[in-house]
C-alpha cells in the first residue's frame, strides 16, 4: 500500500510549526502505524533529514504513551484503541493521512508530535491515590467489596492517562481522565475516607492548568481507548457535590 | 470556592437551564388554550390570572433574571473554553459525537436572536400597549394574527427548531452535571431529553400551524 | 574466581528474614532527612521503594526515560500476582510457593531470597487492597483467584487482564503522595547514563535530559536501580520498545557482577510474527491457559494445508488434533512452567506442525472452555486480550483458535545482589527484575509483579537501612568532584564517538542484526558451537556498528535515534556476555536449553555438582574475558532432583 503523509512538524514549544508532506510506498496492512512510522523515520534518516519526534513505548495499548490526532481523531480511525494497536489495514491504498500532536493548552508541544502531559501527573499528585504508608493495610479479606462496585471501580481504573480525552473534547477539557481517577477510589470503601478532599483538591488543580470545562459531549467517551464511560464524570460531579454541601 | 471551579459553575448553569426549559412547559400550556378555545377566553382568564398573582409576578423577574444569567454566563464560559487550544486542528473532528452537543452555542445564540423578536411581539405590548387594558381580548388575537402571516410562522418554527436542538442536550447534559445519571440511565436519560426536545417543538410549532392554517382555510 | 557471601543469616530458613529485621541497624527519624538516595525506574520495583522510602523520611530522587512514572513496563504485566494466602483452603502455604517457585526456577535461585519472597507476599495483597486496587471479587466480595503456570493450586490474584496496570498504579499513587509531600522529586524523561563511584561507594549518576539533551549531575548517599530487564538484546521482545539494560550494563563495568545472565525467559503464548518490519512483540497473557487448550494437527498433510491456507483450524476433526502439552504432561497440562512449554511448542514446529504461514505458531483454542463455561464467563475473564489479539491479527478468537509463539520476555539473570539486595558496589542497590536473585533459571508466572512489590515496599526499606546507618555523617556530596566530572566525560565521549561515524546504516539495522543473531544462537536451545559463532557474529556487528551507526542531527537536543544508539551501544557488548555465559554453563536448566544436555525425552538434564551456583560475572575491559565469580548455592530444605511436570 501507498499513502502520503501529512505530519506536523515542530522544532520546539516556541516554533510556529507547519505541515510536511512526505510519500511512503510498500507498506504491507498488517503493518502497524508506529511502524509505518519507523519506515518512514529510517528512509528520513538515510535521506539525511531528520526523523519525526514521537512518544511510545510498550506498543501494546497499556503504557498511554503514544497518542497522535490522526485524520480527525485521537489515536486514528479505529474504536477502543490506541495508536499503537492502529493497523494500516484501517486504511485505504493511496489515502491520505494527516497526522497531528495532541493539541491542547495544558499540553505543550515538545517537538513534532511528541506533547507535555505532565499536567495529568500533577493532578493525581494532588489526591489520586488512597494514603496508606507501606505496612499499614490491613488483611485483605476484612474489606470486602461487592463484584459489581469491584467491577465498576476496575472500568474507571483501567484508564491509561494517555490524554486522548482531552484531544478529542472541544474544550480540551480532562474531566474524563480527573473522574475516572475520582470514581475508581470513591466507588471502594478503602477511598470514601478521603472522597471529599479529593475531589476538591484534584478539580482546583485541573482549572488551573488550563484544561477547560466538561460539556458533556462525549467525544471523551468516544475516543478513549479503554472505553471509559462518562458516567464517572456524573459520579465525580455528585462528589463534588457531596463536597461541597 | 465552588462557584470558582469549573464544575461549580457548570452546576449553576444546568440548575438555571433546567428551570429555563421547566418555564417551557407552562409557557407550553398557555398557549394550547388558544387552540383548545376559539373564543380566547380561557386564554385572556390564564393571562389575567398571571398578570394578577403575587407569585407569578416575582417569577417574572426572576425568569427574566434566568435568560439573562444564562445567556451571558455561558457565553462568557464558552468564551472561556475558546482559549483552552492556541493552535486549532487542521483537519476537523471526525468524531461522532451530536450535533447539538457542539453547537450550543450556535443554537443558543439562534434561539437569543428570535427571543429579542419575540418578546417585542408580544411581551413588550402585552405590558406596554394600554388598549389591551380596556380590552383584555386583544391579546388573544395579538397571539394568533400573528401567524396569520406565513413569514411568522416559519420564523417561529425555525426558533422551535433551534430550542429543539438546544433541549435535545441541555436536559441530559444538566441532569448529568447535577450528579443524577449512571451506567444505566446515561441512555435512558438520553432519551428522555431528545423525546422532552421533540415535545417542545413539535408543540409549539403546531400552535403556530394551527392558527395559521385555520386562517388560510377559512380565507380560501 | 571467588566464592561470594550473600550474607544470609546462619539461621533457619523461617527465622531468616525476622532475623535480619529484628537485627539490622536502623537510622533515626532526625537521620533519615540528611540522606538522599536515588532510584533509577519507576516500574512496581523502583515506584514502590521510592514511595516507601519518602514515607520513611528520606530524600529521594527518582528518575523514568519516560514522560511519567505511570508508563513503566510491569503497566503491561497481564496476568496476576501470586500470594500464599490459602484463601481457596487448596492447602497453600508460605512454604509450598516458596518450594514451587524454587522448582519452577529449576533450582538455580537462592533458598534464602526465594523463602523471603514467599514470606512477605501476604503483606502485599495487604497493601495493594488498601490502596484500592480493585482486584477481582466473588459473589460476596471476597478476594477471587486463579490457578497460574507451575502451580497446582489457584494463588493468583488479578485485576482482569490488567493486573500489573493496577499494581502500577497503586504504586504511582503512593509515589505521587510523596511527590506532593516534597519528599520525592520526580526526574521524567531523564534518561540515566552512568554511575558515579566515589571512595568504592554509589555516590551518585549522570543523566540525560531527553528534551533538552543537557548532561546532569545528580548525588546521593546510596544509588538503587530498578531498571527492569535486558531482553531488548533480543530486538523482538515483549518488552516495551525503550526498556533497556543499560544501567545495569553500566554497574557492570563499575564493577558490580553480573549473576546468570544467560537466564533468559522465552514466553509461550505470544502473538507469531508477521512481518520484516515489526516492532515488537505482543504478549498474551499466561493466565489464557487456564482456559485455552494448546494443539497442532495430528497429521503433517494436515499442517501443510493450514501452512497454505488451503483449510482452517476448525476443519480439523477432534481425533486428529495433538493437544501435545496434555499428552506430554498430563499432571500439569497446559499450565507447565514457560520454559517447558515453549520448548514444547518449539519443538512440534520445527517438526514441521506448525499452524500459520511461517510455520512458527499454534493453536490455543478456547472452543471447549466456551461450550462448558459459556462465552460471556470467557469474555469476563480475557474479554480484553481477547480484544486486543483481534485488533492485531484481524481474528476473532471466539470463533477461531489464537495463534502463538514464544518470544523473549523477561530476564532472570541480573546484578549479583546479596541477602541485602546490595551489589557488589558499596551502595548501589539493585531490586526487580534488574536483579538476578528469585527466578533461578525459569521465572513462574505472576511471580515478577510479586518480586518487584516484594522488593520495593518490604525488603529494600528494611536493607537500604543498615546500609546507610553508616553513611548517616557523610554530608551531602557536592557534584563537581573530580569523580563527577570523570563520569560525565566517560558519557559524553561515547555521544560524541556516535556522531563521528561513516553514518551508513540506521541504529534499527544494527539492532535487528543483533536480535537476530540473539535469536537464533543464544535463544530457546543452544549449542557451544552455535553459542562460539555469535560471540564472533556478535563482535563483528559492534565493530561495523561503531564505524558506521548513522545517527542523525545533533547530540545535545531532543533526539530519538541518539538514545536508541545508547542503548543498542550497550545491547551490542550485553549480548556477548549473555552467550559467554550460556556457553560456559554446560547443563540445561530452566529458559536455558543446552542440546547437549538434555534427557532422553528432550527435558531439561541439570548438572548439580558443577554448576549449582550463580555465575557472576567481573568485568574486566571490553576485550578481555570476564572473570567468573560464583554464589554457591546451597539447599538445605529441598532434595535437588529432576524437574517433573508430567
């Protein structure tokens, strides 16, 4: 298969940027698109050009590191993936593929693709986690959870922090990524001691990073690899409720 | 500090929408008494018994209160997350999320436009135009003449249709921001805010119709 | 060659660990503020300490080549972690997983360590449920478990398919907490090049700021290391694409020793290759064997049509499929150790039954577990492997068997530690998967999420102590020291050596030679012949490697293809000394197959009286051979005898 690319590239968080174009031919479908990628990296380098700047790493949808706006869409043409489980087969001979960085303001370029999203880092520093020092816990059988909250707090758990929530949300808002982290801990008994602070604690610092509001949209939902539901974000809402009244 | 986070005031915008479109219904009610009754009394007894009832009369206000509080606030929120991307994409959202839940501001800003209309219609001269003091009937026929133009008629149906648009989110979105939907009533509650949509403005605008097809059949 | 001293208290084995606990030196409250320690890793081992450690009182600094701690591979870890709870009453106990892990490593790891694992597994269940991990649940929210390869007891607990994200995660958490409490500082997208010795001690490490490509400078009163494995030498792995060996490569040549690095794991039930261009390999969890059953056609006539395509796994009648892990080990079945079992499946296809185009795949078929248990109890428990193996090969597993191979996953050899996980360097510590202590020469499944947490929360804070009650005078170093500035130019001269080559070939080029040579002389059997031509291959290819590596723009910037060239850099001398050590340990044991040691029926055939130790390596300059050191290893509880799974 034959594709041209178009790719954003960009020297550094202060360059303008601008789109290249670049022809790539003989990619067989079971190729992946980080691999797609790679060819095209090794036929950059040996033209004497430089290489495309992009996060990865596990290549297997866990780790949330790559995550590039690929035609449109977050982590390219395919439901419940990331862009490393994106197949060339999702494509069409001879199409075009424009290929972006997250854009977002709390998500500042680095170079070409690669994005700054230390920003979700701060916000669970901020209270996404239960505080128990090592050696405190209990025996693990005298806190008992019902299969299905067990469940329910494993969906918003299973999130991977990889931003595509944010990409895809007209506001670039991280509500989804913020009320996974709250719903997973406030839907366990082992959480609900700290819900109020932080639920409080973890929004303050949201609004200040500069990612905007929800609107309920969904394009979160839609996007996300792991098929987070927005229902968190009703679960968040009612604890920030719950918080403040 | 909850009117300063994002999602407090996301609640203060769904708790006025929300009583917003409660506004509707009544205002919904009002007007299929010009239907149900040719002569327009029991029209001008509702009107009267508005006009005169304490509550009602504080409500004025703060309805009045309601749309200008929600049409600057969100207008200054989407503003506001206007400015959350520097650089937009080059290629648009491919996702496929509705309509209505991208443009509220768009539908919004329609349904602002015709309201300015509207209220010169009606509100300002029921208020302000004192021949309707000595003959209370007049107001009936201000409501259906109206439509006696076919003009009229479209623009209404085409706000109708921009409300519709509006609604068809807003109830969702607000019962969601309210904290009061879950993985099974997220849909259910999807459903109920497009069929609540649907009401509105298919009421309304066979009101319109009504008035203005009896006018053409009975001028034919 | 020397005779090493793990310093394990000469006491019996249940009283080791509280015996040391009870008598190692401590460091004050007030103490504990004045030492800084560093940690290189945030995976379960490094998060996990780091955190701990903030919550003791010290300063630590910890350091991730990625953009945030969350990313680290043990995120990818699937199937569960193993505890001697007994919950199932299925009569486990400390002493049975300690006697099951040590006989899944083929008797090739410590007693001492492998007991201790066993001992402080409970306690991690413990934590990791109070830190809200949502582990899977029964009908009435007790903790639920399943059975793993090399056990015949259900001791794994997981959190669907997804349990070293969660582990992970809870980690992070706690690591986060200490962040916000400024008792940790976060180095992320810092990439750790050298370690700084000063006076025979860890002092300290040289980083690479991956976005600025600044060289920095960083010291400490201890140094711990919780990098994670070296199987990238292989190029194809289920590692992730950055994981990489080069600290441990690094303390190497420091002079810490290399223990067994010959142990590699070679794990079963991976998605086969397709192409020349693949990047890496993809994992399907252990855990599927629980449920899926592992065949190739009975007849070879059979196996050629599906080598062409010419009819489907489906169109095989059930008298003619080979369920030959069954037939071969009825006791264990499907759930025999990774090493048996991918040299099981090694063996049928290089016999020529194997399944897919290449002839390198079989079938793991779930039809029979969907007809007993129903296809929504299969899609509640591997919904998402299930997913994710349709995403990358187009099948539906519901439907048609999985295909799988084995491929390099995980590294058992590592830094020589002693009882106290303390290398041979005064002060550099090594925990997880970068150690080579618990696994021996197979690791067992949901046993390496057990390590690192073991290492990290409960074993290191106790150890790291004793080892800086002596350092507690030492003031802070500063950093522009001689031995600072020696070990930042011993860096940077390798940079610079990069960018003055012919620049002919990519980094990639080189590093899928290596892999391949890896691959096919020190993979799942070797042979000295085999293992004497790579160490030639291998010289060669680093010879052509640093004449004609093409590494693109500049060195001190943002640059992708530098740190790759770091890093293969390293493969290329790393993968020399894996095949040394293969080559030198003449027996077969565990991931490490010999072909000429082995029984009349192709199992493993060990040789105790000579080889039952650690081999650990001394690095003495890159042209010269390593002196080997050895860890006697001694077993008191346990008969050494012939492994048997059947």
């Amino acid at each position: 298969m034959d594709f041209t690319l178009k790719i954003w590239r960009q020297n550094g968080p202060k360059d303008k940027g601008r789109f290249e174009t670049y022809e790539i031919e003989n990619i067989t479908p079971e190729t992946s698109f980080l691999e797609m990628l790679d060819i095209l990296n090794q036929k950059l380098i040996k033209e004497g050009k430089s290489p495309v700047a992009f996060d990865h790493d596990c290549r297997e949808g866990i780790c949330g590191m790559c995550g590039l706006y690929i035609n449109g869409r977050p982590h390219g043409p395919d439901d419940d993936i990331t862009t490393c489980q994106l197949f060339m087969r999702k494509f069409k001979d001879g199409d075009t593929i424009v290929v972006e960085p997250w854009r977002a303001k709390a998500f500042p370029i680095i170079k070409d693709l690669i994005v700054d999203r230390s920003a979700f880092d701060k916000i669970l520093q901020e209270g996404g986690y239960i505080s128990v020092c090592t050696g405190e816990a209990p025996e693990a059988n005298s806190i008992l959870i019902p299969p299905e909250v067990a469940e329910e707090a494993m969906d918003a758990a299973s999130c991977i922090g990889c931003g595509a929530c944010v990409a895809a949300c007209k506001n670039a808002s991280a509500m989804l990524f913020v009320a996974a982290k709250v719903s997973h801990l406030a839907l366990l008994p082992q959480g609900k001691i700290e819900a109020a602070k932080r639920v409080k604690a973890m929004i303050a610092k949201m609004d200040e990073l500069g990612f905007g509001s929800c609107t309920n949209t969904r394009a979160c939902e839609i996007e996300c690899p792991k098929n987070i539901s927005i229902s968190h974000i009703a679960r968040l809402n009612r604890e920030f409720l719950k918080a403040n009244f | 500090m909850f009117l300063n986070s994002s999602v407090g005031k996301k609640i203060v915008v769904s708790v006025s929408g929300l009583f917003l479109a409660l506004f509707l219904v009544v205002h919904l009610f009002l007007n299929f008494l010009t239907v149900v009754d040719d002569s327009g009394d029991a029209f001008v007894e509702a009107c009267n018994f508005m006009e005169r009832n304490f509550i009602i009369k504080i409500m004025e206000y703060v309805l009045a209160a309601g749309f200008i509080f929600h049409i600057f606030y969100t207008t200054y929120l989407t503003w506001k997350n206007r400015s959350t991307r520097t650089t937009n994409y080059h290629v648009s959202q491919k996702t496929e999320v509705s309509w209505s839940s991208q443009n509220m501001w768009i539908s919004g800003f329609v349904i602002l436009g015709f309201l300015i209309l509207h209220l010169y219609n009606y509100w300002y001269k029921f208020k302000f135009d004192e021949s309707l003091e000595v003959e209370p009937i007049g107001k009936f026929y201000l409501v259906v003449q109206l439509f006696h133009q076919w003009y009229y008629t479209l623009f209404y149906i085409i706000w109708f249709i921009a409300l519709g648009l509006h609604l068809n989110h807003s109830i969702q979105s607000g019962l969601h921001t309210l904290g009061l939907t879950n993985q099974k009533w997220i849909d259910r509650l999807n459903l109920i805010s497009s069929l609540y949509a649907i009401f509105i403005t298919v009421g309304f605008s066979i009101i319109s119709l009504y008035h203005y097809l009896t006018y053409v059949l009975n001028n034919y | 060659m020397k005779i090493l001293d793990p310093k394990v208290p000469d006491v019996s084995i249940e009283k080791k660990w509280s015996t040391f606990k009870s008598s190692c030196k401590l460091v004050s409250p007030a103490n504990k503020e004045r030492l800084d320690i560093i940690v290189v890793g945030t995976g379960l081992a490094g998060a996990s300490a780091a955190a701990t450690l903030g919550e003791l009182g010290y300063n630590v600094k910890i350091f991730c080549y990625q953009d945030s701690p969350r990313r680290a591979h043990s995120i990818a870890a699937q199937g569960g972690i193993n505890a001697a709870k007994n919950y199932r009453n299925d009569g486990d106990s400390v002493y049975r997983l300690f006697l099951d892990t040590l006989k899944g490593g083929d008797y090739r790891s410590r007693e001492a360590n492998v007991y201790r694992l066993a001992e402080v597994s409970n306690a991690i269940i413990d934590q990791c449920v109070a830190q809200g991990i949502p582990f899977a649940r029964d009908y009435a929210g007790y903790l639920d478990t399943r059975s793993f390869g090399g056990a015949q007891l259900a001791r794994t607990f997981y959190a669907r398919g997804q349990t070293g994200q969660q582990l992970l995660l809870g980690a992070y958490g706690a690591l986060n907490r200490q962040i916000k409490e400024g008792k940790v500082k976060l180095y992320n997208r810092h990439d750790v090049l050298n370690i700084v010795i000063v006076n025979g001690r860890a002092r300290g490490v040289i980083a690479r700021d991956l976005v600025t490509g600044e060289i920095k400078r960083f010291s400490a009163h201890a140094v711990v290391l919780a990098t994670g494995g070296y199987g990238n030498v292989y190029y194809l792995s289920t590692n992730a694409k950055g994981s990489n060996g080069s600290l441990i490569w690094r303390a190497y040549k420091k002079g810490a020793y290399f223990g067994n690095p010959c142990f590699v794991q070679i794990h079963p039930t991976c998605i086969p290759l397709h192409g020349d261009f693949q990047s890496k390999l993809t994992l399907m969890s252990e855990s599927l064997r629980n449920d899926g059953r592992v065949w190739v056609p009975k007849n070879l006539e059979d196996a050629k049509k599906l080598q062409k395509g010419e009819i489907k796994a489906n169109d095989i009648p059930e008298e003619n499929r080979d369920y030959f892990l069954e037939r071969r080990y009825p006791s264990y079945g499907n759930l025999v150790p990774r090493d048996i079992a991918s040299r099981a499946v090694k063996e049928r296809c290089d016999a020529g039954y194997g399944v897919n185009s290449t002839g390198l795949a079989v079938f793991l078929d779930f039809a029979d577990s969907i007809k007993k248990l129903g296809k929504e109890t299969i899609e509640k428990r591997y919904g998402n492997l299930f997913q994710m193996y349709e995403k990358i090969t187009g099948d539906n597993p519901y439907e048609t068997p999985m295909m799988i191979y084995p491929a390099i996953h995980y590294t058992m050899g590592g830094l020589w530690v002693d009882y106290l996980l303390m290398t041979t360097v005064p002060g550099l510590f090594a925990i997880g998967e970068c150690n080579f202590s618990d696994h021996g020469a197979n690791r067992l499944g949901a046993s390496a999420l057990m390590q690192g947490l073991a290492d990290g929360y409960f074993i290191l804070p106790y150890t790291i102590g004793h080892y800086l009650a002596d350092m507690i005078k030492e003031k802070p170093l500063p950093t522009d020291i001689q031995e600072f500035d020696l070990a930042e130019k011993e860096v940077k001269e390798e940079i610079e050596r990069l960018f003055s080559t012919s620049k002919t070939e990519t980094v990639d080029y080189y590093h899928r030679k290596l892999g391949k040579i890896m691959w096919d002389y020190v993979g799942m059997s070797r042979t000295a012949e085999g293992l004497k031509k790579a160490i030639e291959l291998i010289k060669e290819l680093r010879s052509e490697f640093w004449k004609n590596v093409y590494v693109p723009e500049q060195p001190y910037t943002l640059n992708q293809e530098l740190e790759k060239a770091l890093r293969v850099a390293d493969f290329m001398e790393m993968g020399e000394l894996i095949a040394f050590d293969a080559l030198h340990r003449e027996e077969s044991c565990g991931g490490h197959f010999r072909e000429e040691y082995q029984t009349e029926e192709g199992e493993c055939l060990r040789n105790d009286e000579k080889f039952a130790y650690v081999a650990a390596w001394e690095y003495q300059g890159l042209d010269k051979e390593p002196i080997l050191n050895k860890d006697i290893l001694e077993f008191k509880e346990v008969k050494l005898v012939q492994r048997s799974y059947k």
